[in-house]
C-alpha cells in the first residue's frame, strides 16, 4: 500500500465507521463486512472480492493503534488526496489543491530528480511507497553457539567434576585468516552493501526488512579469487579439547550454559555460547530426591520389633550408624544429615533412609513355635477391627 493510498483513500468510510469510532466498533463494523463479502460465501463474484479486498486493507490500518494514528496525523496535514496551504495562498486567500501523486513522483524545481516529499513522509510510513535499499552501520557479528553433551557418574553429579570435552567449531579459516581471499591477493568492501554486509528493504511504504546483503552473504566483502581451502567464505573448523567443569548437585538431563567458550565471532564480536547437556548414570543402591540422596535399606522383623543400632553405607565410602526405634513399621523414614548432595552454598543435603521390613520366607519348627508363643502371649487387639465398622 503506498503513502498515495493512505492520503486518498477514506478508510473509515470504507468500513462505515466514523473517525472517532472506538477500537471495538470498528472491529465489529469490520467482521460484519468480512462476512458479507467473503469470497467464499460469493463465489465468481468478483466485485465482492474486490470489496472484501477494500475492507481487509481498511481494517489493516484503522485497526491498528499505530498505523491508524499514524493515518490520521498524515490526512490531517495533507487532507485527502490535495496538499491545503493556509490563508494568503492562491486566489482571495483561498486555499489550493494539485494533484497528490506530484508530491511524491516529481522532483523539485527545475525539473531536478528529487525526493519530492515521499522522503519527508518515510519515516511516518516507512519509505513514502518507494522501493528502496539502504544500508546500516557495520557491527561485529558474535559467534555461533555449540551444543554438546556429557556423561558423568552419579557420584561425579552430586559432587561435581571436571571433563574433557573435544569440540569441533567454526573459526576463522588458517589459511586466509578469515579474508575468504586466496593467498597473495585481498578481498574488496561490497559495493551493494557498502561493506556493512546488511541491507534493508522497504516496499509498499509500510514494511521494511533488514538482511543480509545478498551480494557478500552478510559479510561486507567480495573476493574474486577465492581461498583454496574455504572457498571464499573465510570461515573454517576447529578441533579442540575444553576441560569444562561440571558444577556439584547437577540433574540428570540439565542443560549447562557456558558463556563465552562457543565458536569465535568475525569484525571482533564476541564468542557464542557452549551448552552442555549432561547425564547422569544411575547408581546401584543411591537414588535422587532434589538435593538429597536416598537409600531403601533392609532391616529383620526382630531389628524393627525390639529396636536396633546398624550401619548404612553412604556415597563418600564411610559408613555411619543409625538406631532403629523399638516398634519400626515397615516404610518408616530416617534422615542423616549432612550425608547428601552438595548445595551451591556449599552446604549437604541429608541422606534419606526407607526402612524396609524383611519376612521371613523359610522358618524351622522351633522358629514356629516360638512366633505361635509370642503370637498369644502378646494379648495384641484385632488389627482388622476398623475394616468392619458401619459405614
């Protein structure tokens, strides 16, 4: 849509709505006539089509904060479709009206190729409905970021650790140093893009786009004979081993941010960034539970009926001891502190102890016989009783 279209056209009009109608009056004056005239509820119809087209284009600019504001600012000063001067111009100090397309298509006097004032409207509408190329300041461009991944042991997870890791990224090319020029000879600045390796765009006076130039690729430079090795794009791969250190109470499947230790950056920008996605190997007996460690360890009915003090073994190879409170029901928890995962304070969870009552499977006879005595002599009440009472 150019800025001629803006000035001459009645939008509001077009929509049946007055010019100071409220946003959601002209959303709904809008929806009414899409409905009306959509092309699928009149078909082959092609002045419906047309009309359709009309209010969709109005309702793009009324419709929108910006744009309707920034319509109505342009038909104030402009009027619609003739350029009003003040008082004291033309005949009797009428005003005077010429022909809108003039402003924007003739230079000024004396025939001169001009601007006209499409150049004094682009920053309203973003380039007076010309085509245009311009360019912008040069600016380093930053590194690419790198992906990798690491797997560490469960211990090597709660206390942390230090991999090596071999890296494989883009880097200015050896051989040219990142001219994309063949030895002996140099690249030339992009004539298009004035060496700045970006280029914007602006059509129909409403959008514009920055790109990378597509003459230089976004790289500001030409070259007519390219580098042997990376063919002109001045860019190459590097291998290298990064020792990275692994912070203590990482989770199985995180994702570590490491700024700066990505692929180098071109004109003197900055490195990207290395990610590391890590996992974890489970362990044998230790599990997990955010910055504690847990344990399931077995104890016998007579450990958990009378009470007792056993040894638990703990991540850092040391064993601790524990007492069993007489009466331990089975699934019963206990905590050592200090025994867990290290927090980023530098301070340990706690180890977490399921107690799991062992039955057991094979008795001897006396064995039997002795639980049969227990059995009467302990006067114990129904433990099913609840189960039966009245609803």
């Amino acid at each position: 849509m150019s800025t001629k279209d803006w000035l001459e056209k009645d939008f509001y009009k077009v929509l049946g709505v007055s010019k100071t109608a409220e946003a959601d009056e002209i959303k709904k004056a809008y929806r009414k006539l899409a409905r009306k005239y959509h092309p699928d509820s009149n078909a082959g119809d092609a002045s419906a089509e047309a009309k359709f087209k009309e209010v969709s284009e109005a309702y793009d600019v009324v419709g929108d904060v910006k744009k309707r504001k920034e319509y109505d600012e342009a038909r104030r000063l402009f009027g619609s479709g003739g350029f009003r001067m003040p008082g004291g111009a033309g005949q009797g100090g009428q005003g005077f009206g010429f022909d809108v397309g003039d402003l924007f298509n003739r230079g000024g006097a004396g025939g001169t190729a001009g601007g006209g004032l499409g150049d004094i409207l682009g920053g309203m509408f973003g380039g007076g409905g010309r085509t245009t190329t311009t360019t912008s300041t040069a600016r380093p461009r930053r590194g690419a970021d790198i992906e990798t991944e690491a797997t560490i042991e469960f211990g090597e997870a709660v206390n942390g650790v230090t991999v090596a890791l071999r890296m494989t990224s883009d880097e200015p090319c050896k051989t040219c140093r990142g001219t994309g020029a063949k030895y002996g000879t140099v690249p030339k600045v992009c004539l298009k893009c004035e060496g700045t390796g970006m280029q914007t765009s602006v059509q129909g006076g409403v959008f514009a786009m920055t790109e990378p130039c597509t003459e230089c690729k976004g790289r500001g430079l030409v070259v007519d004979q390219p580098c042997e090795t990376c063919h002109g794009s001045g860019r190459g791969q590097s291998s290298k081993t990064m020792q990275v250190r692994i912070p203590a109470g990482v989770q199985d499947g995180q994702r570590i941010r490491l700024k700066g230790k990505g692929a180098a950056g071109e004109r003197g920008g900055p490195a990207g960034d290395l990610y590391v996605t890590v996992h974890v190997k489970p362990h044998r007996i230790f599990g997990r539970q955010g910055e504690h460690l847990t344990l399931s360890v077995p104890v016998s009915f007579t450990e958990a009926a009378l009470g007792a003090e056993i040894k638990v073994p703990t991540l850092d190879g040391l064993p601790v001891t524990v007492r069993i409170p007489a009466g331990t029901a089975n699934g019963s928890k206990l905590r050592v502190r200090g025994k867990g995962s290290v927090r980023r304070d530098g301070t340990k969870g706690d180890l977490l102890l399921t107690l799991e009552v062992q039955v057991p499977h094979e008795l001897t006879d006396e064995q039997r016989e002795k639980l049969r005595e227990f059995n009467s002599a302990s006067d114990q009440p129904d433990l099913r009783a609840g189960l039966f009472g009245s609803a």
